[in-house]
C-alpha cells in the first residue's frame, strides 16, 4: 500500500480521511487510544480472513472507507469489491492501490442486493451494522450476496460493554424511528449495538451461522476510563500484552470489560 502525499487542494473528504490513515495505518501518536482499538480489530480481521478464505477468493468490503481492509486484501491475493456510500473517498483507495484486483462499487449496499446474489466468498463489514436502523435487515441483504458457505467478518462495538448506553435492538418496538439517522459515521452515529446473544439470534433469522465470535480491546487499549493518559507512556508490547490477557477473561466478565465483539457468520447450505 502506498503512503499517498498530503495535497491541501484535496476536497475536504479526503482530508478528512487521510487524517484517520495517520492514525490507523502512519502511527501518528495524537490519539493513541483510536490507533490501538483499530489496530486490534483490523488484526483480527486481515488475520481471521487470511485463515479462512482460500487465497483467489471473492471479498466484498462494505463501507470500506479509504480501503485499509480493502488494499491489503488485494495484496494477499484475493479479488476484492470496495464499496462505500461516499463515492469521492474512493479517489484517496486510488492513491495508495499499489497492486492486486480491486473493483470499486460507490452507493447504498441494499442497492445491490439482488444484483449480487451469490457472488462472494466472503463480506467483510467493520464497524458497519452499529449504524443501521435494521441490523436484522442487512444481515439478511450481505447473506444473499454470499455463496453457501462463503462467510460474512463482523466487527462491531460489544453491546454488553459496562459503560455502553446504545439500546438493544431486540428491545426496541420500531426501529423505523431511527431511519433518519442511519449510515452517519463515528460513534455519534451509532444506532443499536449488538450483544452476544442477539449476534446468534440475528444470524439464524438471516439463514447464518455463528462460527467464531470473540471480545477484544479493554478499557486500557482503547483509553477509557481516563486510561488513555498511560497509553504514551506505556511500551507498545505492554499494551498488547495486557489486551492479550483480557481476551482470555470468563466469557460474564470478558463481555462486561471488552469493548469490540468480532464474529464470523457462515452462510448454511440449502
């Protein structure tokens, strides 16, 4: 992947965007509670895929961004769709494409959903489902565009996290209510966050499977509960090391101390 040159005549958006590269992939240290939660659930992700899905495969990366899952996916290998709904981002993917089989298709993923039946691999959607009025929805829409037995990667915010205050969505009576507010980035536009259970549930009624879910990121990796102050002077290896230990809490603690839930749902053979 390229390190594509700063450009002050970019559009905003893709200011915007680089200023996350710095942080996601360039190490800048301004915020090193996001570099860190990132770093966790992108490892995750590039690691898990790489297991799972033969080399060659079919990837659909949704809300993809500035494709720092995306370029690296291609790298490996594997023939890749980019798609978010911000087209103009897809100029920044262009800049730092340095080899592999990359397709890019800007809009709304629900726009595709009969266009696509059965042609991935494998979906990749990070932090993608906290956004939707109806995750339940775009489980079923994601799983239509899966091979039977092609998997979907899931990362989300862990809805059972102590500090979480987002509603359950199998709790909420209408989730029509929150169409207005859907597909806006950030936590600020988070929706319904996903708890364990609720993962299983989901995936049954969109015709998934859970294969693997886990927790990752404590409150010292991603610097809450005025934690963050100890993350610039703290070794890199301590942080990873203390993260590593807090995936292996009891599941009732694990699910009340991490932050991020990762999940892998394999679409069932009919």
């Amino acid at each position: 992947m390229i390190r594509p040159k700063y450009d002050e005549a970019w559009p905003e958006p893709l200011k915007l965007s680089y200023s996350y590269d710095e942080l996601e992939l360039w190490d800048n240290r301004r915020d090193l509670s996001y570099s860190y939660q990132y770093k966790s659930r992108r490892g995750w992700a590039l690691h898990t895929i790489e297991e799972l899905v033969c080399a060659g495969g079919t990837i659909l990366d949704v809300a993809a961004a500035s494709g720092n899952f995306t370029l690296p996916l291609a790298e490996k290998g594997y023939r890749v769709t980019w798609n978010d709904l911000r087209s103009e981002i897809a100029e920044l993917v262009k800049l730092k494409y340095e080899f592999g089989d990359v397709e890019y298709a800007p809009g709304n993923i629900f726009d595709f959903e009969h266009e696509w039946i059965g042609r991935f691999d494998a979906v990749l959607a990070a932090e993608v489902i906290e956004h939707m009025a109806h995750p339940d929805m775009f489980l079923v829409c994601v799983a239509s565009m899966l091979r039977p037995g092609g998997r979907l990667f899931l990362t989300t915010p862990n809805g059972g996290y102590f500090r979480n205050k987002n509603p359950r969505f199998s709790d909420c009576p209408d989730p029509q209510v929150f169409e207005s507010v859907q597909f806006k980035p950030n936590a600020d536009g988070h929706i319904f966050l996903l708890h364990w259970d609720e993962c299983g549930t989901l995936a049954a009624s969109a015709g998934l499977e859970v294969e693997r879910i886990a927790l990752l990121t404590n409150p010292l990796t991603c610097g809450h509960v005025k934690l963050g102050c100890l993350l610039p002077y703290l070794p890199a290896g301590l942080v990873w090391a203390l993260e590593s230990e807090t995936r292996k809490l009891p599941r009732a603690l694990s699910k009340r101390i991490n932050t991020q839930m990762v999940a892998v749902l394999r679409k069932l053979a009919r």
